[in-house]
C-alpha cells in the first residue's frame, strides 16, 4: 500500500502556474502511469496563470470556493463540483474566498483513437 500525506508547509510553489502543490508521481511501485495528478492549494485572493496544454484534465474541488475559467466560459465551484477540460481549452482558477482552495488535479493525454472518435472520426 502507498499513501501519501501532506501538509501546506510541504506543498512547492509552482511558479508556472502560481499555485501551491503536491505531485502524485511517481510511486514507488507504478512510475509510468497513463495519467499524472497533484494536490493543488490556491490561497486566498489568487488567480492561477491562464494556461492551455495538450492533456485533458479534471479538477476535483475538496475544500474552499471560487470561479473557474475555461475558454469563454465561467462559474463559481465550491467543495464537491467536478471540472473537466478538454485539452487545448485555456483555463484558470481564481480563489476570491477569505480560506484556501484545495482541489485533486487529474491529467492525461487523450489516445489517437479518443481524439478521432471526439471529432466524429471513425476507422
């Protein structure tokens, strides 16, 4: 079994994307998964950088609220929503809360055949 315990004092600054956060791998045991993840803590009062990337992701909100950007659409998430990002699709997190804002960042990069069946692609 791994576990893996945190707290705000060992989170990194990850000055790319102006969030605190804790990466998931690699695992003793499982060093290439088919996916990447990180706990991310956003104080209060800031905005993670707009960024788009090749990966789809889903952010697992856990503690806190704020507004989620993505492309040209917006709206406010608290504990308990579930947001996906198709890749490609620029987006950003702002914590406008008077606590932090914690969430599970999932990612992966789509297989060919998901991207063709995405666009209607067939064979």
């Amino acid at each position: 079994m791994n576990i893996l315990s945190w707290t705000d004092a060992e989170l990194d600054f990850e000055p790319a994307y102006n969030v605190h956060g804790k990466r998931l791998f690699p695992w003793q045991n499982l060093e290439n998964p088919d996916w990447e993840s990180a706990w991310v803590m956003l104080p209060p009062g800031e905005v993670s950088t707009p960024h788009s990337h090749g990966e789809n992701e889903i952010f697992f909100i856990v503690e806190g609220a704020g507004k989620m950007r993505v492309d040209d659409e917006s709206r406010d998430v608290a504990f308990g929503d579930t947001i996906y990002i198709r890749r490609g699709s620029e987006h950003e997190l702002a914590n406008h809360g008077t606590g932090r804002l914690v969430y599970l960042s999932v990612w992966w990069t789509p297989s060919e055949a998901s991207v063709r069946a995405a666009r209607g692609v067939t064979g």
